[in-house]
C-alpha cells in the first residue's frame, strides 16, 4: 500500500515544517512507495529529488497542480554485488 505524506498543512513549530516531516519519514525508511504532496514554496521539486535520491528513493513521477505537486517515490532496490 503506498503511503500518502501531505505537507501543505502549516507548521506550528520547527518540527511541524514541511522539510523536517518529510526528512522523518524518510530516515525511518519504512515506506517502499510513498507519495509526497506539498506546495512549491515550501519544497522545490529539485530539493525533494536531491533528498529522495540521498535517502535511499527514486523519484518515479510528479504530477503539478496550482499551487502543490504530488510526487511519487519508490525505494531503490539494494544492489548486490
């Protein structure tokens, strides 16, 4: 089942932003395909691809609304070697 993460509510305090919520969800790395929702000011296309790519993800689609995305990501396989 693929997990939905919105992050356009606003943020209360500093770990309520967008940035550290989704970092979060990330480290624990629980998730094989997750989508993320967020507005553009608050995460960058760029920035959420950079972080996916560092945590283990590959970003699969991202699909633009007015004023958010949604953006799918899928956990890369382990490499064996």
């Amino acid at each position: 089942m693929t997990r939905v993460l919105d992050l356009r509510p606003g943020s209360t305090s500093c770990t309520d932003h967008p940035m550290v919520r989704f970092l979060n969800v990330l480290n624990r790395g629980e998730d094989a395909e997750l989508v993320v929702v967020a507005r553009r000011e608050d995460m960058p296309v760029g920035v959420l691809r950079m972080v996916a790519s560092r945590s283990g993800y590959e970003v699969v689609e991202v699909r633009f609304e007015e004023a958010h995305y949604e953006a799918l990501l899928r956990k890369r396989e382990a490499s064996t070697v």
